[in-house]
C-alpha cells in the first residue's frame, strides 16, 4: 500500500498563500463603498424576493 505524504501539498498550499496575499492590495474608500452598495442591494433584493414569496405562500395556503 502507498503511502501518502501530505507535507509536500502542505508546503505547496503555504507558497500558493503568501503569493495571493503579497499580490492582494487593500482596497481605496471608493472600492469599499462600490463593493458595500452592490453587497446591500443584493441583500435587500434577496430580502424583497424571501417576502414576497412568503406572502403568497400565505395566501396560498
């Protein structure tokens, strides 16, 4: 039976981690604001849709 040796995968996940964060960057107040706005919309949309739903489940029922 083969054995497996998870170290080498270890090491790979670890170099393939600090390469994603040394080319990430922190984002500019605009960047945070576009991206807080589309994350709200989305939410409240989601939110609207479950309501609606559940209303006429309601009526249905």
């Amino acid at each position: 039976m083969m054995k497996l040796n998870p170290i080498p995968k270890l090491l790979q996940f670890f170099s393939d981690s600090k390469r994603m964060i040394n080319i990430s960057y922190k984002p500019t107040i605009t960047d945070f604001k576009r991206t807080l706005k589309i994350v709200l919309f989305g939410t409240i949309l989601l939110g609207i849709i479950g309501y609606i739903i559940s209303i006429l489940v309601g009526l249905i029922a």
